[in-house]
C-alpha cells in the first residue's frame, strides 16, 4: 500500500502536492482543535481541583473550627457557672 502512494507521488506531482496541501490544512485544523480543547479544559480542571480541595482540606477544618468554637464556648460557660456556685 505504501509503495502505491509512493508511486502515485511520483507519477502525479499535481496529485501529491494537492495531498499536500490537504495533510498540512488538516494538521492545522487539528492543532487548533488541540489549542481550543487546552484553553477550554484547563479552567475546568482547575475548577474541579479547586472543589475536591475544598471537600478535602478546607471543608473538615472549618467544621472542626465551628465545633471547637462551640466547645470552648460551652465550656466557658461552665466554668463561669462553677465559678459562681464555688464563691462565697
């Protein structure tokens, strides 16, 4: 098969270069497709990191922030109450 293409290539220089041209309007089209997909699929991954992060680091330290809060709170107020019942 390649040896076909290699002699139509040689036998017909009008068709070879017209195969030419077609190879190289397709390879830029597919480059520009490549560039397009980059451009359009970076932010969204970056999107999708962005949010599993989120889920994983900042998510649980924030609702242990928010428990804690509430403990100490809590335990304030306790103390505050033992305080009072304890003083003459």
């Amino acid at each position: 098969m390649l040896v076909l293409v290699v002699l139509a290539a040689l036998l017909f220089p009008a068709t070879a270069r017209i195969a030419g041209i077609g190879a190289g309007v397709f390879l830029l089209i597919l480059m520009v497709l490549g560039y397009l997909i980059f451009a359009f699929s970076m932010p969204f991954f970056a999107w999708i990191m962005g949010e599993a992060g989120y889920k994983v680091f900042l998510k649980p330290y924030v609702r242990a922030w928010r428990i804690n809060r509430i403990r100490n709170a809590r335990y304030l107020r306790e103390a505050l109450q033992r305080g009072k019942e304890n003083s003459p």
